[in-house]
C-alpha cells in the first residue's frame, strides 16, 4: 500500500475518532505519524478536541414540577378553606351576639329551654363543618405542610 | 441541633398551638352558655379527660398533675354548686318566685 497523505492520515484519525472503522491500516498510520511531525501535532489537537466534546454532558431536562406545585396548591387551598371558615364564625359570633342581646330583654320569661340555645348553634355549626374539637386529631396540619 | 430534632419540636410547638386554639373557641362559646358557672366545671374536667387518656398514643407523660387538678376542680365546683342548691331549693324556689312575681308585676 503506497503511503498516505497527511489529509488521508487527518480525515483517518477524526474518523476514528468518531468511532467508525479505518479504512486505512491502523498500522500505516502508525508509521506515518512517527514520520510526520505536523500529523503527530494534528492528531494531539485533534486528541484534545475530542477529550473535551466528551467531557460535555447533555442536559437532561427535569420535567417533574409537582414536588414544587403540590405544596403552593395545597396552602392555597388551604387558605381558601380557612376563608371559608372565617365566614362560618362571623355568622357563628352574630347568632351568638343576638343571643345574648335576646337574654338581656328584661321582660323575657325565665327558660331553661332559651339557655341550650347557643349549644345548639355551637353544636349545629361543628355539625356543618365536619368537625369534632374534643378529639385528637393525628392528621391535623399533615396536609397543609 | 439537627434537622430532625427541628422537626419534632415544630411539630411539639404546632400540637400546643392547636389545643390553644381548640381551647379559646371552646371557652369563647361557654362565654355565652351560663348555667350557674357549671359550664366551665365541665369543660374542665372533658378537656382534662382529653389530656390524661391513654388513646390516642403516646400518653401523656408532663403535666398529668395539670390535668388530674383541672378535673378534680372541675369536678368540685360542680359539686359545691349542686349542694348548695339541694341544700337551699326551698330558698331559691322562694326567691325565683318572688322574682317572677316581681316581673309579672311590672
């Protein structure tokens, strides 16, 4: 085989550097590379290039929001529901504050019946809203954090 | 202190702010309920018998004399009221009477 030129011993090298097949013998570029100073500096550039577009990394996107989603849905539901509450408590305050203005009518007839009327209201109110307060509660703020 | 040792007492610290808030909306409706002052006797001994059982677990292990004292004040203002009402009926019927009598004629 008749030896080759230094731009078939170049385009050689970045082809296996690419990692196809040589089509030359490994073995002739070998012996031309030990000849030719300016190959053996090309084909150190060429080393070097190739080092450094390996070393790079693709990105690999993070298509996976939910972990920073779930928890903003979560307070804002939250806060929507403590909203919510709040509404219930002032019509709870007002039912209660009437009550009291009702007892103070000094013309009122003694009732024991009159005097359950806030728990009934108190009773009612937590029947509403699904709430027991004298139990222990183990989930209590576990959905809001 | 570590990551965890944060987490537990976060969680120690929210338990005590939620009874604090249970506890101020429960005594804000007996502010409203009168029936002699028992009210307060028996919101004392349910919250004390909230604290000092053993379910939900872990039980309660500081404070246990807080709740077995808030139960047995509770408990005894109830009964102070109770007998002097059994002891004094025949006064308090009277004086109900005289009230009564007083409001008719009004």
């Amino acid at each position: 085989m008749s030896e080759p030129t230094c731009q078939i011993v170049i385009m050689e090298l970045m082809a296996t550097g690419d990692g196809r097949p040589p089509s030359v013998p490994i073995e002739v570029i070998n012996a031309h590379l030990a000849s030719c100073a300016a190959c053996r500096e090309e084909a150190r550039e060429l080393e070097g290039l190739g080092g450094l577009l390996d070393a790079q990394r693709r990105q690999i996107p993070s298509d996976d929001l939910w972990p920073m989603i779930a928890p903003r849905l979560k307070s804002k539901k939250a806060a929507a529901g403590e909203k919510t509450t709040l509404y219930y408590f002032i019509l709870f305050g007002a039912s209660l504050a009437l009550y009291k203005l009702l007892e103070l009518i000094p013309e009122r007839r003694i009732d024991v019946a009159f005097k359950l009327i806030p728990i009934i209201i108190a009773v009612s109110l937590f029947a509403f809203l699904k709430e027991n307060p004298f139990k222990i509660n183990p989930r209590l703020g576990a959905d809001t954090e | 202190m570590n990551t965890n040792d944060i987490e537990v007492q976060t969680r120690v610290v929210l338990g005590q702010k939620y009874a604090f808030a249970t506890a101020a909306l429960i005594l804000g409706i007996a502010s409203f309920i009168n029936f002699l002052g028992m009210e307060k006797g028996v919101l004392a001994i349910v919250f004390a018998w909230l604290a000092l059982r053993s379910k939900p677990a872990p039980e309660l292990r500081d404070r246990r004399v807080w709740g077995k004292a808030g139960m047995i004040l509770g408990a005894l203002q109830i009964v102070l009221i109770v007998t002097v009402l059994a002891l004094n009926f025949d006064r308090i019927s009277a004086v109900l009477d005289a009230l009564m009598k007083l409001q008719e004629g009004k």
